[in-house]
C-alpha cells in the first residue's frame, strides 16, 4: 500500500471541507450562547444585582487560556522531540485539535449543555470541556504518532470524541463523580484508547527500532518547551473546572505541589537507573509530568499538600520506571508500540490519579475537613447524603479504563481497513510524507535537501506500488 | 549605496537615544495614572462602595498579557521562518514595539484620553491600545522583512502610529465605528499601510527570489511558536477592550470557533493545491490566523457561532489561494514585494473583517437579539437611535484602507530617499548586516564562520562602494 | 577529580530522594490550607458576604501564573544560549526551582506565614513567594552556568533558600521595607549571593575561554523566548504582591513602561560601542529586561510614568555597559567568572532598584500624591507615621547586599571542599557531563555523534583519575 499521493491530495481535502460544512450546520441549527454571553439572558441578570463581575468569564477565562496553551503549544511542541517530524507533531495536533474542538462542542453538548429547548448553549465552559476532551484525542496520538496519515487521525478522533462524550456523561452524570482535572475522563480513557488502537495497528518491521525514530540535539530542546509549558499550567488544568473560589483555589495549589515532588522523583530514578548516573531526557520531557496527571481527579479535594507531594512522589516513580523498563516489554511482548510512552504519562499516572480520588472521596464525609463546604465540593451528597463516594469514584476508574480499551480495539481494526493508505514502515516518523520540507543545513542555498527528500518520497512511493 | 557601518553605528544610536530623551520630557508633562491606578482618585471611589474588585485592572490585565504575549512572540517568531534572518525578525520586533508603544502612548493620548487638564491618564486599557497601535506597525514590517534596515523601520513607525492615532480618532471618535479587536484599524490599515510602503521600494533584483529567502527545517518550527501563541491568544485579543460582561465573554467565544474552522479549512485547501497533496507551511503558519483577523471587528457583536465558523471558513480559504496564487501575481504584476504574505492574512482578511462587521451591525437594531443590552455592544445608539451602523461600519473600513495606500506611499518614497544605507539586494535577509552572528553548526569551535560572514560583509560593502 | 560517574549516580539520587521523603514529612507537620483555599475557614467567610469574587485567587492566580512562566520558561530559556549546555540550562532550572519551591515554603513559612496554631497556611501568595525565592536560586545559579554539578547547585540552593528567608524577614518585616517585586530581596541578594560563590570557585583554566562557552545560532534563538517571556510578565512580577486595586495596577504601568526604555537604550547602547555597529545578541538577550529589575521596588508606588522611563533608561544604560566593559574586567582582575552577566541584569540594576525605591519612599510621606491611599503602599506609616522610610529603604538594600556576599562566601567555600566531584575544566559546559546527548546532525542516522561523546566523557574521566 503506502501513502498515495493522489488519494491523499482528495481524501485530506474532501473530508476537511464536508466536515467543516456539516459543522456549520450543525451550529446554526443547534449551538447558541449562553447565559453569560447573551446580552438578552445576561443582561436581566445584572440588573437583579449579579453584575458585570459575576460574570463566569471573569472566573474561568484566564484559566481557559492556560489551558489552551497547554493543548497546542503542551502537546503539540512535546511531540517534536522526533528528528524529522516537528512539523507533524505541531502541525497535526493543531489540525486534529481544531477540528476536534467543533466536534466536541456538539457532543458534549448534546450530553451536557442541552437547553429545555433542545440548544446548546455555550460559554468559556464550553470552551474548556472542549479543549479536555481533544487534549484526550492527543494522548491518543502520543502512541500512534509517526505511524498514521492525518487523514487516519481525523477517523480515529471523530469516533473517539464520541466515546468520550459517553464517558463523561456516564462518570460525571449517571456515576456523579467527581473529575474536574480528568485522571479518569481524559488521561485514563484517552491513554487506554490509544494504546489498544496502537495495539491493533501493530507493525512487525518497527520491532527493531527506525532511524528516524529518535530525536537531534535541538529538537529535545523544542520537546522542553512542550514539557515545561505543561508543568506551569497544569495547576490550572485541574482547577479550572472546579466548583469557584476555595475549592478552585485548593486544586491549584495541590497540583503546583504534587508536580513538584514528580519532578524532582524523575531527576531521581532517571540518574539511579542508568548505568553513568546520568539523565535521559525522555524521562525528563515526560515522566516529570506524572504529578499533574495523577492530581487530576483529587486536585480539588482535601488531599493536603503533603498528600499531594506523596501523589506526585510516587507517580513520578512509577512513571520514570515505566520507561524505563515496562515500554520494552509492551512493544516486545504485548506488541504494544507507544511512540511517546502515553502508558507511563497518562495510562498509569491517571489509573493512580482515579485511585487516589477514589480514596479520598470515600474518607471526605466523615473527616469533617470540609465543614459545610462538603457538599460544594461534592454536590451529590446534597441528593444523596449516605452515597458512598468512594466506590462510584473507583467504578469510574475503571468504566473510563474499559471505554478506552474497548472504544480503541474497534477504532484500531476500523484504521487497519486496506481503505487508508496507511505509511510503509519506511515512510514513517518523516515529515516528507505530507509536508513540503525544505533543507535542514543553514548555510546550504541549493534546493538539492528538498528535491533529494522529494526524491526519496517518490522513490518509495514507486516501491510500494510494485509491492502493493 | 548599501549599508555604511560607520554611518549606522552613528544613526541608530543617536536616534535612540534622542528619541528615548524626547520620551522622557513629554511623558513628564503629559502622562499621569488613571482612576483606577492612582491612589488619590481611586481611593474615594473605593469608598463609595465601587470597591477594590472593581478596579479595570481586573476585568482587563489577563488579557492584556495575552496582546502583550501575541506582539513580541507571536508576530516576533512568526516572522523567524527565515533561515539567517530570526535574530531580525525577534530582535527588530522587540525594538520596534517598544520603541513604538512609548509613541503610541501619546499619540493615542493626546486623540483620545486627554482629561480636561490637559493631561494622558493611563492604565491597563493604554497599555492594551499601544500594543494594538504596534501590532499594526508589525504587519506592516512582515511585507518589508528583510529588505530594510532598522533606521529605516524606525522612520516607518513614527509616522504609521502617528497616521494610526489619527485614523483610529477618525473610525472610533468621528464614526463611531465600533471595532474591537481592529479588522479595520490594525489589519486592514497595517497591511496596506505595509503594501503601499512595500511598492515604493520595490527591487528588481529580487524578482526571481533569494537564496536565503527561504526557510530551513528548525526556522519553520521557530515560526510555528509564533503562530501557536497568536491563535492561542486571538480570543483575547478580540475581546480586551470589548464591553465587560457578556460582550468581552461573546467576543472571545466567536474568536475560537473562527479561528478552529480558518485552521481546518487551511489544511483542506492546502493540500488540495499541491500537486502532490502535500501540506505547505507557509499557508499553515499563516492562513490558519485568517479566523482571528477576520473576527476582529464583528467578534462582540451576535455574530452566533455558527456564523463564526463561516467567517473563518472564508477568511482562510481565500488567505491560502492567496498565498498560493495571488502572491505571485502581485510580485510579478503590481511590483508588491510582500516578504510574509501579509495581504494575505491581514489585508484580506481584515477587508472581509470589516464586511463582516457592517453587515452585522447594520442587521442588530431591529434582529432584537441584543434585547436591552443593544446599547452596551453599540454605545452610538443611545445617541443616535437612528443611526444606519452598518454604513458606518463600512465607510470606517474603507477610511482604514485608505489612510493606509495613501500614508504608505507617502512614507514609502521618504524611505526611497538616497539618505538611507538601504541594504543592497545581496545584504537582504541575512542577520550579519546589524548583527555580531554566531556560526550554526555545534560542534564547529573555530571562530571561522564569524569571520568569515564579517568578511562577506565587508567586501559586499567594498563592493558597493565601488558602486556608488 | 572531575566528574565521577559512579559517585554522581549515587549521589544525585540518594540526595533527591531523602530530601522528597523529608519535605513529605515536614510538610505533614506544618503545612495546611489558608483560609481562601479551606472550605472550613472560607465558608464563613463566604456567609458574612465576602463572596466567592473575593478570594485572593482572583485577585493573584493570573498574575502567579506569569511569574511562574518567568521562573521556568525565561530563566531556564535565557540561559539556552550555551552551544551545548541547552539540556543543562533548562533541566537544571526545571530540577533546582522545583526543589527550592517546597523548601522555600518551609523557610519562608516558619518566619512569614504561622499561623497561631504553628502551622504554615499556604494560598497562592504562598506560591508566588515561593516562586519569587527560587528565582534568586536561578539568578546565582546564573553566574555559575556550566562550571558546576548539579549536586552541588542542590547544596548550593538549600543554603540560600535558607539565607533567602532570614534577608526576607529582615528587610521585610523587621526593617519593613516595600520590596514587592524583589529589587533588594530577588535581585540583589541573589545576584551578590552567586557572584561571591563564583569568585570563591575561581578557575584560572577558563581565564582564556572554553571553546564550549559561546553560542550557536539557533541557541541564541532560544535564548530570545526566554528573554522575551522575561520581559512580556515583568508587569506581573512587579505587582503579583502588590496591594490589590490601584497599588497593582500602578505597579504592571510602571514596569512596562519601564522596561520599553531600558529596551531601546540597550539597543542605542549596543551598536554604539561595536566598532561595526553591530548589535550584540548578549546585550539584547538581558540588559533589554535591566529596567524590569530595577522597577522592583519602587514599582508600586507613585513613581510616575516619566520616572520609570527614566528608571528604565538609566538600568538599561549601565546594564549594557556593565556586558561590555565591566564584565571583562570582573573576570579578570576580580577573578569573578560570570556566564551570564548576572552582575550586570541583577546586580548593579538590582542596587539601583533599591535606590530607586529609597528616594521615592523618602518623598512619599509629604508628596501629597498618595492622598489617604499612603498607608495602602506603605503599611509601616499607619504605626509609625514619622518614620524615615526612606532610609529603611536603603538600609535594606545595604543587608541584602551584605547578606548575598557573605552567605554566597561561606556557600562558596563549602562547595570548594574535594568531596564535591567538581567537573574539570574541559568537562565545563556541555550536556555531556550529566546527559545521554543525542547528535545534532539532523540527516544523521548513525548512532556515532552519541558513541564519540560518551568516549570523550569516559576519556575525560580517565584522564582526571590519572591526574587525581
């Protein structure tokens, strides 16, 4: 098979525009604003004394943006360590965000935000749902990256964006539980779901390595500003969902605290288990992270700060040890191949992350550390005073953990269609494939770089259609 | 002529220096704190119940990080797409705005925030404005990148702020136009402002390109930060110094959803256009920002989501074919040398920006969709309940335009001036002109390629001299 | 003795580990929430009408998050400029202020923020403070780049987190001097702090340079995204601690304003004394931000907009100056090798903060600009209403000098003591010593450019047990 330039020039192009305009009318049909941001519904509201500064713009809106920022310059610049795939890694995160971000404003709205007249009203909360559930779609193409067309993506997030629609509405509404930073609706159920699309799409001639899969000494330098991007707003990715004021407050600070201690872990175990002591700035870029990861689900209980240094603690560990030695063993003997080890970012820490929720909530109603602000913190003890908490945060754990494996399986078999024009193994983990690349040396003036790539990319265009 | 060292080392400092003194003296007889930074008049408003939460800063200091973060990141590491020449890109962009933030602060002052004692009071919402006056000044520096040299760019901005000042007085003050996040006064006057400039001094020399006018495989993933924090921040952009409450909520609303159907709409285009169906990352870099500028004059208005997707759907499918087809043609037909594209990313899409607005406006008094808040989002209407807006609306984009044609030319044949060390063609696009540049490759200890660019440098001169 | 590996594995680790396992156990001793962050404290609060709107959160988390980005994406950036030393600089900074910021809680919070109960409550101001502590960690860490262990930055930042504190308390509580964004506290202690401890770890084998110690061009262009997001948040710095309302606002002007023209002049400056006039990316990388230092204490008082260009103008002047003719001679007579110039960013622009904050203060009391809002900046008045506060001022500039040169003295000697591994001289900046590195070539499939490094290592390790 092998990518065909024809198809892909249609495919790419044809899919794009009728899901643009569908998207448009599916907006004018269903999607308004909100009480916050219609000046008919909001206007009523100052006038009864809320005001202007109730407004929740004020309450959400710069955690919104760090949140954003974590999306497309986290995830997207976090990818590039790979040599030759920077533009893919920025430039296929932007693409499958955006579109993702439409879908998800519908999906989560037909679950959510449906109005008593059948709209979808939207606001800066919107906004944020949308962005965590494409950071989901993200997570998923950590495992896959380097080794799907964009145009394989946009059908793996279009199914999974439902999927995870199903599964907030299953763990945040059937379930009630708590999950304002997504250990479980985003980290655990997009990391799963990636690895079992991975999993499907297993690919016997990557076994032992691609030259190309690996990074140069710059392009772990732009990974940084992926990691350290996420590391600083993460304390507002857990907290920007959270019931306003002390409990948004709260979420923050255990965040900021367990992410420290991870980090510090990571530095630790990295050095410990190499054979110079000295550090691999995977771990680095990555398993560093694993505090915020593991805080998304308790971040806005009474975890303490130093239950929150003990999370990030043994997140980071744990972590750091799984790539080190627990990736291997999933690509050789589970055939699990995890381009950016999402298993030990996300799949592990956000398991930990449900747990650690799971175990703090079923301590909250009799601890008397929240006082009368259990039930902001929990607003279904308000119906349900006697409700052990605990157990449905742990089966929320686990539904978010089987959507994915399950949800994954089938959008895996669905990719390995003989339809998809899906990479040789020699056109994988390279930008050529789908961008126009220019030459990499800065002194070089010839067009000989591009041409020669463009050469290659033919080259093995015509191999593979004598294969094929 | 070409640059002359030694006349350089004299101009740029002694400008800079006469202007930051001339700075110095002006600010200490016109500028002072607003009511809500200076603590005598703002105290007695604390008392009177309006409270320390009231304060604008408040309602507006995130956002204006955010402007602040799009000005020198965002269109500095836009413009670093080019191989030799990122030191200029950031480092002029960090002169020039600063440079001009101080000019703006007064001429925005003496138009428009003079108290009746004859005095500018400041705060955040000056700050915003200067960014915004600046932003302006970059758009137009991206048709001239690398073909002016920074004396030159700074006798550009002077008079472009100033011409914006007065333009932004005409819209805003005498048409009462409303224009929040500037389709007509930053994009469209920038960009024609930058055009016009850009014909006067157009070089034959160029017209069949430039060796290092051209991008290497880590400028392009330079220039992608650039891009990534602009549409990451375009929402605060378009809603800074919007009406608080639901109209700065609704202006940041319609932003997002624009600017992710620019993006997708930009891949789908991009790709359709290529003979091989590949992606091109000048269009994404740029194209996918469509939304955003296109956004900036209607984004407060009910403009509804969905007609929020259209308008980004449009913006970026023309700024792509323009990128793709247009370009060229201006440069081979109309003589327009235009370095970034910038007609097709402000220009364009700021003219559709513009339109959009007036429509929008024109429908709003009788759709009875602003309900009481009609007044809030058009502040005229009180006034003039009779007013026919969208004419307005219209007659401000095309003052905008014009003030730009007319104002670049003008400034262009200044600029044209044999007064000027204007590079020669050879000196264009390379940092090694105005700036001590280091050797690119990391293990190369030897101080040769230094040298070796200072002595390319000085025969270019010699050279030139000869000429002259 | 150079680096040994097998010491180093075991040292960083069991170091990291036994530090995390003891700030867990302090931490569950000491630390809990604040009122704006405890759900039991806070809901009272809430009832009696202070509302949700008036938690410390919003008045602090945009402005926390900023100096966050400063800590770890400007200092860590800035210091990417090195050709080989780009994982040190930003891992380091990752690593050091994530292990400074849970001790700085403890320090800061046994002298600051006990409550009477000895506990430690900590909320944002707490985070920011925090973040504040370890920025004069990475500020010394500055002067020291490439010449150190990382083991030896962890004993260098426990002393001086530790000092940090003890200097807070003096100045700020004993003296009770105004110091909201660190002129004296940051800046001038950390900068004297790491100057003292370089001179103490003089090395005569550097005296001529290192070929290591010099940039690359594209290291240079990551050095601008951490000068530029240094610059871009300084406003935020300056006034994250600030009185709420017009005292914070006022600060975010001044330091903008400020900062415009320490850029300019520093650009002036720059061509001005390069025989060429070619500007120097050292200068533009920091003695740009010379003005944001120097606004840290008068920041937030009535310094006028004029003032702060003036403030900007002069820091920004000397600071350049400083790069260019004072540095070589500190190198060479003082014998104070400083990587980063943190004498000329930190040090002499620090001091002159500190004056700057002296005068301003001194004329406060009888300027009648404060009106009733004088006790809002200068709470010491409302008990002591005659008091010289200006000369406190001083006084607290002079013990933060005293305080960073003798504690840095003392810390320098310690590191001096042979158990440290010190890295030898040609081991000196490079990643190499402390991280698997891969190549830099990117069209280099071989794993060679990695196998030569490490040789180089392991010869270089040999050779100094030779020498030892």
């Amino acid at each position: 098979m092998g990518i065909n330039p024809t198809m892909y020039r249609i495919r790419l192009p044809a899919l794009a525009i009728f899901f643009q305009f569908s998207m448009i009318v599916l907006f004018g049909v269903f999607v308004r604003y909100n009480d916050f941001s219609d000046p008919t519904l909001s206007y009523e509201k100052n006038l009864t004394g809320e005001g202007v500064a109730k407004n929740e713009f004020y309450f959400r809106y710069p955690s919104f943006q760090d949140v954003h920022v974590m999306i497309f310059i986290g995830f997207g610049f976090l990818m590039t360590f790979l040599k030759r795939y920077g533009f893919t890694s920025v430039g296929a995160t932007f693409f499958l965000a955006t579109f993702g971000i439409q879908w998800a404003t519908l999906m989560q709205g037909w679950f959510w935000h449906l109005g008593p007249d059948g709209k979808i009203r939207v606001g800066v909360i919107n906004m944020i749902n949308a962005d965590f559930c494409v950071g989901s779609v993200l997570i998923a193409f950590g495992a896959l990256l380097g080794k799907t067309t964009p145009v394989q993506l946009l059908f793996m997030a279009l199914p999974q964006i439902t999927l995870y629609a199903v599964n907030e509405y299953i763990v945040l509404h059937l379930l009630r539980c708590n999950d304002a930073g997504g250990s479980m609706t985003i980290h655990t159920f997009g990391a799963y779901f990636g690895l079992a699309v991975s999993r499907v799409l297993y690919r016997p001639g990557l076994k032992d390595g691609h030259p190309k899969n690996g990074s140069v000494y710059h392009s772990d330098v732009f990974a940084m500003i992926g990691t350290i991007f996420l590391f600083l707003f993460w304390p507002s990715f857990n907290s920007a969902i959270s019931a306003a004021g002390n409990d948004q407050h709260r979420a923050s600070i255990n965040t900021y605290y367990s992410l420290t201690a991870s980090v510090v872990v990571t530095y630790a175990i990295s050095s410990l288990t190499d054979k110079h002591g000295k550090l691999d700035m995977v771990h680095i870029q990555n398993a560093t992270l694993a505090g915020g990861v593991a805080m998304g689900t308790a971040g806005e209980m009474m975890v303490t700060p130093y239950g929150s240094l003990i999370v990030g603690f043994i997140a980071g560990t744990i972590s750091t040890l799984g790539f080190k030695y627990l990736s291997p063993l999933l690509a050789s003997k589970l055939k699990i191949q995890d381009t950016c080890g999402i298993h030990n970012l996300h799949a592990m820490p956000g398991f930990i992350g449900g747990i650690v929720g799971a175990v703090t909530a079923a301590t909250a109603p009799n601890s008397g550390t929240y006082g009368p602000g259990l039930t902001d913190t929990f607003p279904v003890l308000k119906e349900y005073p006697d409700r052990r908490i605990g157990g449905y945060q742990m089966a929320g754990t686990m539904v978010s953990m089987a959507m994915g494996l399950v949800g994954g399986t089938i959008v895996g078999f669905l990719l390995k269609l003989p339809i998809w024009d899906s990479p040789e193994d020699e056109e994988c983990f390279q930008d050529e494939s789908y961008w126009e690349v220019p030459g990499s040396d800065e002194e070089d003036h010839s067009p000989a770089p591009k041409d020669r790539n463009n050469q290659d990319f033919q080259m093995t265009i015509e191999n593979s259609k004598v294969d094929s």
